[in-house]
C-alpha cells in the first residue's frame, strides 16, 4: 500500500502527467542535467541514493504567485539551478551534498503543478508533501531543515 508520502506522490505524478526525473552525480553538471526541466510552477523531490537505497532528503517548489495570479520567474529550472543554503551556488552545494553525505548520486523528481490542465499552486502541493513526509517519520526531510 506504501506510506502516506508515497500515495499521495503517485497520486500526483498522475494529476499532473507533466513530470519527470534525472540523475546528478560528482562531476556533473547541474545545469547540464537539468536541461529538460521545465520553468513552470511546480514541486520537485531530491532523494539522495546509496547503492540500491533511496531516501527523501528534500522536498521543494519552484514558482510563488503573486495576489493577482501571476507568478515569479523562478519556475522549477531555475529554482533548481539557484543558489542554496547560505548563498552557496548550486553545482558546489549538490556536489558537496554528495561527498559529505556519502551519496552515490542525487536523484530529483519533479512536476508541473500549474499550467493549461492543472491549477494548484505550488506551495500548496509542497505543504501537501511536507505534512505527508511528517506523518510517516516524525520529521522533515534532512535538507528541509531550518526552512
């Protein structure tokens, strides 16, 4: 049956057929990999990859609307390819997320969650997931933390 987190990711990667995935690993680059990311509103998922196990370690949104429905450039490409925690850019932040953390690679998972077939805004869908991540492990994921 799966987790609360994992039914309600299935259930949205079929509302909102506008999704996909790619791999980062050591010595990409970031801005390579996600060449196909749209930059539309959206929610995207980086799980961090040991050998054969996965683990959620962010959960987060590219585009915030704005009182008259308009929404800021910074769609799911751009978030994803904008600076992180502490100004750090993002090709030295995922690279060094890899090396201290002992990943074998980085794997986002995102979706369009705004366009001309679906209309929920983005941060909606990230809460949604965020609440979901919570009720099965009593916490956040690791790199949600402080946000």
């Amino acid at each position: 049956m799966g987790t609360k987190f994992e039914r309600l990711l299935g259930h949205y990667f079929v509302k909102f057929p506008n999704n996909d995935c790619f791999e980062f690993y050591d010595g990409n680059y970031i801005s390579v990999c996600s060449k196909e990311v749209p930059n539309e509103p959206g929610v995207y998922i980086i799980y961090g990859c040991r050998k054969e196990k996965r683990e959620v370690i962010y959960i987060g949104k590219g585009g915030t609307i704005y009182t008259d429905g308009i929404f800021t450039e910074q769609g799911l490409k751009k978030r994803i390819n904008n600076t992180r925690k502490h100004d750090e850019d993002a090709q030295t932040y995922y690279t060094k997320l890899i090396a201290d953390s002992g990943y074998d690679k980085l794997v986002f998972r995102w979706f369009v969650t705004f366009d001309s077939k679906a209309k929920t805004i983005p941060a909606y869908a990230e809460a949604r997931l965020l609440q979901a991540f919570f009720d099965d492990n009593d916490k956040l994921p690791e790199e949600n933390a402080g946000f």
